[in-house]
C-alpha cells in the first residue's frame, strides 16, 4: 500500500513529523524505538511518525531532515515490525523489532513523491 506522505522538521525542538496525507488524528501510538512513536489509526494501520531528538537518532544534520524527499517503509507481520526511513535516496534509519502492537500483515510505504 502507497499513501503520500507529508512531513516536517523543527530545529528549534529537533522534531520530525511525517504524517500520511488525509489522516486526521489517531489512537494509539507505540514507542518502536528510542524517540521514535508510531502512530496508529481504529484500524491499527499506521498515519504518522513522530520522532524527537531526530538529528541525533538518525544521525543526520537538521537540513538534511528538512529535505522534502522523504520515504518511509513499513513492513509487517505476526512477528515482526521493520522501520526504515530515506532522504534523498540514503537510508538514515533502519529498525526491526516484534510486533507487540496488533499491526496487521502490511507493506506500507509513506513517500513525499506519490
């Protein structure tokens, strides 16, 4: 599943924000790594991303962040929930960890270029 994805970048609070375009709030969001949140809509599908301190968790410089070419790859199973995030092309994060959250079976990709 593909859905454009807009997202943000604070300097000031070192934040980013990415958020699928067309949803409206959510109800869960699940800790799937140090500062990283996954936010969740009824359906346990995701809508957006939050992640504080982004900078130092992705261990890029602030404009690189604030490049409007982002991409996010959410992949799911019974078992397991994959994270990985792109600027420009360059893979800045890259997770796995079990999925404790009831997020069905799912390939999902947020991009700011659909």
């Amino acid at each position: 599943m593909e859905k454009r994805l807009i997202s943000s970048y604070d300097e000031e609070s070192d934040t980013f924000v990415g958020k699928v375009v067309g949803e409206h709030g959510y109800v869960a969001d699940y800790g799937i790594s140090d500062d990283i949140f996954l936010n969740i809509d009824k359906n346990n599908m995701p809508t957006s991303v939050f992640v504080r301190n982004a900078s130092e968790v992705f261990n890029v410089s602030g404009k690189s962040l604030q490049d409007g070419n982002v991409r996010i790859c959410i992949s799911c199973n019974d078992e397991c929930l994959s994270f990985r995030m792109f600027v420009e092309n360059s893979e800045i994060c890259s997770l796995r960890r079990r999925n404790d959250f009831g997020i069905p079976s799912l390939q999902y990709l947020m991009d700011c270029n659909i």
